[in-house]
C-alpha cells in the first residue's frame, strides 16, 4: 500500500533556516552553507502516531503528552503549581466561580473554613448558587457545611432568593433538614404545595413558608392582605398610627430659666400643654420679622381698593357695549326705513337686493316682508338693551356714591292710561 501524499511529503521536505548576524561594517561575513534537515521519524511513524492520538484521545490523562516517537513525557508544572499557591483566594473570586459553574476550581479552593465566606454585600457562595440556580455546587456547598440560614444585607436568604427565580426544587433542597445526596428527589407534595403558595406567599426564617391571610389592624382600623403581620407592624402607616411620643419636648428656653424652673416646680409636666388641666398651646406663636414702614391692614384697604375700582371698571365697560350696540341697530333700522320706501316707490314686479356680500333679485311683496320683520326686530332689540342700559346705569351710580339719574326710569303712558287722563283732564275742565 502506497503512503497518502501528505505523510510522503514529510519525509523529503526542506525547512529553511535564519541566520541571524550582528549589523557591523567592518566584521567579515562567513560564508552561507544551507544543508538540508530531515525529521526524525518516517512517514509510516507520523501516520501511526497520528491514527493512535485519534483513536485513544478519550483515553489520555491530562497532562500526559505523546510525542511522535511514542515516548511518554510528563510536562512539569511545579511553576503552575507554585504560581497556583501564591494567588490569593478572595470571595469575589469563589463567587465568580459559583456563577460561571466552575466546579473543580471550588473543590479545589473551598473549605470547611471559607464556605460562608461573604462580600461586601453580604452574600454567600450558597446564595450566589441559589440564585444562578446551579443544583450540583449546592449540593457540594451543603456537603462542606454551608450555612442555609445566613442572610444578607437587604434580609434575604439563599432560600428566598432561589424563590425569586422559581428555582422550586433549590427551594426544597434548602428546606430539608437532613441532606443525602443518595436518591434524593423532590417530593411531589412539596413541589405542589410551593407552586399553589408562589403568588400569595412569601418565604420567612429558616425558609419556612409564612402565610399571608387577612387580618384587621385596631390601631390603623383597616383590613390588610398584601402584607404579614411583622412588616405591616413595622409599616411606615402603622408607627405612625400608634402616635409615638416624642423623647424630649424642644420648647426652644434654656432649662436653667427661672420661669421654666418655677413651672417645674409647681408640678407642670412638660410633655403637656400649658394652663391647669395642660390643654393650653404647647409651643408659643412663631414671631414674624416686620421689614416695611406700613401700618397693620394697609393692604388689607389696598385690596379692597382695587377690587372695588375693578367692579366699577367693569360695570362701565358693559353700559359702553350696550350703548354702541344701540347705535349699531338703530343705523341697520334706518337703512331699512330708506330701502322700504324705495321698494314701495319701485313699480317694477321685481326688485334687488343686498344680502351680506350678495345681490338677490326678490319679489316687490316678498322684499317689503323681509324688510319690515327686520325693522321690528331692530325696534325689540333696541328696546331691550335700552332698559338693561338704564338699570346698569343706576348700579354704576350706586357703586360711585351718587344719587340715580332723575327721570331716567320713567315708563310711558300707553293709549289706556292716556285715554284715562284725558277723560279725568276734561272733567276737571
């Protein structure tokens, strides 16, 4: 059988080699001899020693290396062991570990001694490995001892943290109290009872389950769910619904005044208010720095000044919109008097007219009907703004301290009342 082409080659190939030479002008150059260099070892011997590491590659410890002369050579690796001694194991490092799943550094570095070993914040290799949710270095972790019951600074153990996560089975783990790894298992009642309680339960001391029903608070007088009894009764609400009692009243007076030491004397408590029965202000009125030269209630009267010229400004403003209103109806009532007239005199069927911006052709009868509704709803207009006007007229007056307008409010005589005067003036006559 013919050897393959590449195991051929090894036997005839010709590796250069570099000749390194000191830069110098004056130093003479030796000759340059190239020889040819062959491999120790045949192309028979590089194909079995290849098929070999192939074949047994599951089979090779580590550390052994075999070379192509079937020669087994052991490296040395007392500087790897020496360099491996002098690093300094610290928690960060271990925690490190736990969480890239670095097994055979932690049996390697983790004892007994520094399996509760912490942070900064308090965490543990146990807690690191509850909350990636790795099961076989717990496991290695509970076999050297670790502690399931420490926590950290925010409160929490290994055991509540694997729940945040829904790790179930790390949960269960932490909770037996006797591990062996022998055939071990969750059981199926605990796995259940943990999913029926992860919505409505929390996990307390020593990763027992605490419940939390509903209970009634006397002191906040209010029913509560979402929380247990302990943390509602550490509540922000609940402290300060109990009211708590000051340690020392601050009245701002030094102690060794007479006059607190008289109160003192006289059986006055200082935690109540002042007077016989305590009821009295307990601290005195807060005084305030005067920085003006003005009287007491200046600007009390300046306030009331202002809103008082507003409402008269604002009634004066009305009576001048109604009388400009009037003045624009009575100018549309007068220019309608004209076009009437006109339609009146026209002898034509048809007549135009201007409607806004357009111009109508509209029967003679039609245009007079529309002309003269106009008119009278002009005369019930002005009508209108006229006796509003005269009444904000006398308002204005009162506002300003002035008598009304004499007259102003007279009525006239309608064509009754004028036939009754007539009747009594001529009898009279």
């Amino acid at each position: 059988m013919s050897l393959y082409r590449n195991w051929a080659s090894l036997t005839s190939i010709d590796l250069p080699w570099k000749r390194f030479v000191k830069e110098s002008c004056g130093a003479p150059q030796a000759p340059f001899e190239s020889f040819r260099s062959e491999l120790n070892f045949t192309g028979e011997e590089a194909k079995t020693a290849y098929e070999e590491i192939i074949s047994k590659e599951s089979a090779v410890e580590p550390g052994k290396i075999i070379n192509y002369n079937k020669k087994v050579v052991k490296p040395t690796i007392k500087s790897n062991q020496q360099s491996n001694s002098n690093i300094k194991v610290t928690a960060n490092s271990i925690l490190k570990a736990v969480e890239q799943q670095d097994v055979q550094f932690l049996k390697k570095h983790l004892n007994t001694e520094n399996v509760n070993i912490s942070d900064d914040f308090g965490w543990t290799p146990l807690m690191c490995a509850a909350y990636c949710g790795h099961l076989e270095i717990i496991k290695l972790l509970l076999k050297l001892g670790a502690n399931r019951k420490a926590r950290e600074k925010s409160g929490l153990t290994a055991a509540q943290l694997a729940l945040k996560k829904n790790y179930l089975n790390i949960v269960a783990l932490l909770r037996k109290k006797n591990y062996q790894e022998e055939n071990w298992s969750v059981p199926m009642k605990v796995m259940t009872d943990l999913e029926s309680c992860m919505a409505k339960h929390e996990l307390g001391e020593e990763g027992i389950i605490d419940k939390m029903d509903e209970f009634y608070c006397t002191v906040c007088k209010a029913t509560f769910k979402e929380s247990s009894i302990k943390q509602h009764e550490s509540s922000t609400l609940h402290i300060f619904n109990t009211k708590p009692k000051l340690p020392g009243a601050v009245y701002g007076i030094s102690k060794l005044n007479k006059g607190y030491q008289m109160l003192l004397d006289s059986g006055w408590d200082e935690d109540s208010g002042l007077g016989p029965s305590g009821e009295g202000a307990k601290y005195p009125v807060k005084t305030v720095l005067k920085k003006d030269r003005k009287g007491i209630g200046l600007m009390d009267q300046q306030k009331k000044m202002l809103e008082f010229l507003e409402c008269i400004e604002a009634k004066a403003g009305e009576i001048l919109t109604d009388r400009q209103e009037v003045i624009a109806l009575d100018r549309r009532r007068n220019e309608n008097r004209v076009g009437l007239r006109a339609v009146q005199k026209d002898k034509n069927e048809k007549t135009w007219m201007a409607v806004g911006s357009l111009l109508i052709k509209f029967p003679k009868k039609t245009a007079e009907d529309l002309l003269t509704r106009d008119l009278k709803e002009c005369d019930i207009g002005i009508n209108k703004i006229r006796s509003d006007l005269k009444i904000k007229v006398n308002e204005l007056r009162d506002l300003e301290h002035n008598p009304p307008v004499p007259g102003l409010m007279l009525q006239p005589l309608n064509r009754g009342e004028m036939d009754a005067f007539n009747q009594i003036v001529g009898k009279g006559l």
